[in-house]
C-alpha cells in the first residue's frame, strides 16, 4: 500500500495507545462505505421498463458522467493489516491496523478550463494496533503503521508547461510518491524498506515529508527526453510538529531548515506503445501505491533506473561525539545519496502483462547524525505465475539497514550491545480477487529485530486486505506517459 519507510513517527506510540479507541467508530463507517461502495447503483440495477419516471440509477449515473465530464476523480481506498508475531520479537500477539485514504484529483482543462492544471487533496485516517509493539524492530512490518489519527495527508496545485515537458507543484506534499521509488516493490511488499530506504526515512527530526505526516513542499520536475526525467524538491525540514502528532500541523520556523532533494532517472520504455498504454492500464487491479509513486505514475515502462541525493540544510546534533562541556557535537546539515533500479527481465510469451521483474536499491547516509547510514535491498516480482491467475503476483525480498559507526559506538558507550545490521526477509503474494477487493497473505522473517542482541529474530505471518472504489472513474487514471 503505502510506499513508506520504518518511520520516525512511531516513537509516538504511547500517543497512540492514549487515543486510538476514538477513531473506531469513523473508521469502521468508512470501512463499510468503502467495503460497498460497489453496491452504488450501477445500469444494470435499472428501473423496470414500464416506469418512465426517473430512477435512482439514472441520477447515480447523470451525476457520475456529470463528474467524469468535469474531470473529478474520487477514490476511497480502505487498507487492513492483520499480522501475527509468531515466535521472537517482544511478545507473541496478533495486530490489526487499519489505513483509510480518500483521494480527490481535479482536473484544471475541465473543471475550470485551466489548461494543464491539476489540484490534489488527500485525506488519510490510520487506525489500530502497531504491530511493531509486538516485534520491536526498526524496518517496521506494516508500511501502514501510524499513530492513529485523521489528517490532511497532501493537499497541492500542480501546473503543468511546455507542452508537459515541465511541471511545478506547491503544497502538502508526500516527497516519496515521486521520489526513492521502485514501483514493482512499493506496490506490493508491505514491509516498510521497500517503499522508501530506511535511511532516508529515518533522516532529519521528524524524519522526511511522507507518511504519516507531510511539509510544505515545491516540486519541479523536468522530462528532457521520453526516457529522462530530473525533479528537484525543496521542503520544510520538519514536517509536522514533533511534540503533537496528531492531526495537521504545519509550522515554519527558521530552526528547522529546509529538505532539498533531487532525482535523475531513466525509464527503458522498449516495450512501451502509447496505443496501448490505457487499455494496459485500466486492466490493472487498482493499487493505491501505484498512484502514489508519482503524479505520472500510471505509465508502462520496461525498466527503471534512479539516482537521488537529498540534504538537509540545518544543524544536527553528532550521535557519539561531545564537546568539553559533555554536549553533542553540532553537525552542519546532513545529506545522503540512494541508487535503484527495476528490469523486467522475462515476459511470457502468450502474454506480455505476465512477467518477471528484478528490482534492487542501495543508500548511504550520513553516519555521524543518521542511525542507519547504509541500506542494502532487492528482490523480485512475478505477475501471474500461477496459470488462469494471471493478475496476480508474487514477490520475494530482503532488505538489510545497518548501523552507522557512530551510533554504534554510542550504544556501546552506553552499555547497550548491538548488531551490525536488522536484515528483513519477506514473501508475500497478492490475489485480485477484483479490481476493487484484493487479499494478500504474507510472511516475514526479521533477523536482529532493532539490532538489539537481546531480541530474538522474528517470524511474522499475516495477510492485508484492500478494498478500493473510484466512484467517478475507472481502476485507475489513464495519463500519458511523464506528464
């Protein structure tokens, strides 16, 4: 579901346990909202013949083709974790936690006929239990988990130039939809390192603008071929408020700094025919990650292949180092640099939608303020390998974050004794029962949980289920290739 990392947020779970219970009562509404959006009336549920008085059905059916003519898309997504600790970790204890995503796009040429606009607003609730509680591992199980709340997730302005050559958004923004992204991953695994790299996610004070909680943010993003992109990002260095981390918080303070990121990547697009590119797209099963690896996300590519690097411009405190006065040493700004990659490297014969895809990322991070300051991960996607299921897929991954050399020696000054590396392993296989309604059942194994030698490695079985529904359009939003 959500293409994010083991989040720096979830330190907030005593937050969490204080007021989890009052989300419930809206969370299970709109779970059965979502859960029979299907049953809104459709043409086949028509008024008998004999009646000429207009039906449900047929103002359902004006209204919907009122909106699609306007250009407004509304989806609602509901995301459920069930994940059990099977042996190791914490304590043996079954979690359910659950993700609500409302996503309104307005397109600017038919709304208001302004020309290669596009207006975002994204309402996102998290509810239930945090299975990291029961593991204690650091590249959280559940790219879901979230202190419970209800929040305006983004919220931007998007124009577009040059005959979409260029495009620049101003607004709440999630920076890890467009960048640190391997779509063949982020769509499916549900452990965290495979949406965004764990040293990323854990950068700066309250980590980067991504989920749960986003900055201010303006992103430029330049296609200088078919085949090669560069974006440039400049966001609040603190999303949120880290001392409040429910509801919507956006303060600007000249103590915070600015996160200044930028992507060069390169799309092998052998296999693409822009003929075919919408017919291939509504064909897919509705992912709600798959929307959010970019605002150009619905396009069909062969390859991919990225190099980010990222920064923030304030001051941090050094994780091992102190000053004569027993304070830690102040580092100016701190930076990173990530490296990914994703091939189909076999498509069937009878049909080239079934196929298999290789993906691996590597990131370093600036050991002497981040924890994590290498991340290892890689893996493979097939879809539809098993005859007559040919939408669904299954992936096998391990993702490996490791200690930077200064935290380590912080730990052991400390008297704490640590491992060199957490390394999670993980298959999972996603059935699509429907466009709209997908279960996928899961097994992780983590080995060093939170590389704390006192925890034992970790088995974790469980499933997530998705229920999706566009009211106003189909599966997903059929745009051209980058735009």
């Amino acid at each position: 579901m959500h293409n994010q990392p083991c989040s720096p947020h979830l330190s907030t779970m005593p937050y969490l346990a204080k007021r989890q219970k009052f989300y419930w009562v809206p969370s299970v509404f709109c779970f059965l909202l979502i859960s029979f959006g299907g049953l809104a009336p459709s043409a086949s549920s028509d008024a008998s013949p004999e009646s000429s008085d207009p039906s449900i059905t047929d103002y359902w059916n004006d209204f919907q083709s009122f909106m699609n003519d306007k250009g407004v898309i509304f989806q609602t997504i509901n995301t459920l974790d069930i994940l059990r600790n099977a042996s190791g970790g914490l304590r043996r204890k079954t979690a359910v936690v659950g993700d609500i995503d409302l996503v309104l796009t307005l397109n600017g040429d038919q709304l208001l006929n302004w020309n290669d606009a596009t207006f975002f607003v994204y309402g996102l609730g998290v509810y239930g239990d945090n299975p990291s509680k029961n593991i204690g591992e650091a590249q959280t199980v559940s790219s879901i988990a979230a202190p419970n709340d209800w929040r305006l997730f983004e919220a931007w302005y998007q124009q577009n130039f040059f005959q979409d050559r260029l495009s620049l958004l101003a607004g709440l923004y999630d920076v890890t939809s467009e960048f640190d992204v391997i779509r063949s991953s982020s769509e499916l695994f549900l452990n965290s390192s495979f949406g965004t790299g764990p040293e990323f996610a854990g950068s700066g004070k309250n980590g980067p603008s991504t989920f749960p909680i986003t900055s201010l943010a303006i992103r430029g993003q330049g296609i200088v071929s078919d085949d090669f992109v560069i974006r440039a990002v400049l966001a609040d260095g603190v999303p949120g408020d880290p001392n409040d981390p429910g509801g919507t918080n956006v303060i600007l303070r000249e103590a915070d700094g600015l996160l200044l990121a930028t992507e060069f990547a390169f799309y092998d697009l052998r296999e693409r025919k822009k003929k075919d590119q919408k017919k291939i797209l509504k064909q897919r099963p509705f992912r709600l990650a798959f929307q959010r690896v970019g605002r150009a996300a619905p396009m069909v590519y062969q390859g991919k292949y990225a190099l980010g690097l990222w920064g923030y411009t304030t001051d941090f405190d050094d994780l091992s180092n102190v000053n004569g006065s027993g304070k830690p040493v102040k580092r100016e700004a701190t930076y990173g640099i990530y490296g990914l990659a994703e091939q189909i490297v076999y498509r069937e014969p009878q049909d080239r939608e079934q196929n298999l895809t290789l993906f691996a990322r590597i990131g370093f991070a600036d050991p002497r303020v981040n924890r994590f300051s290498q991340y290892y991960g890689g893996g493979l996607v097939y879809r539809g390998l098993i005859p007559s299921r040919h939408e669904d897929e299954i992936g096998i991954g391990a993702a490996a974050a490791l200690n930077g050399s200064h935290f380590e020696r912080a730990q052991r000054i400390a008297g704490d004794a640590v491992d060199d590396a957490e390394i999670a392993l993980e298959m999972t296989y996603s059935i699509n029962i429907s466009p709209e309604i997908i279960i996928q059942p899961n097994l992780q194994y983590i080995i060093n949980p939170d590389t704390d030698l006192r925890i034992q490695n970790a088995w974790v079985l469980g499933a997530r289920v998705e229920l999706n529904w566009n009211w106003f359009d189909g599966p997903t939003t059929s745009v051209e290739i980058l735009k």
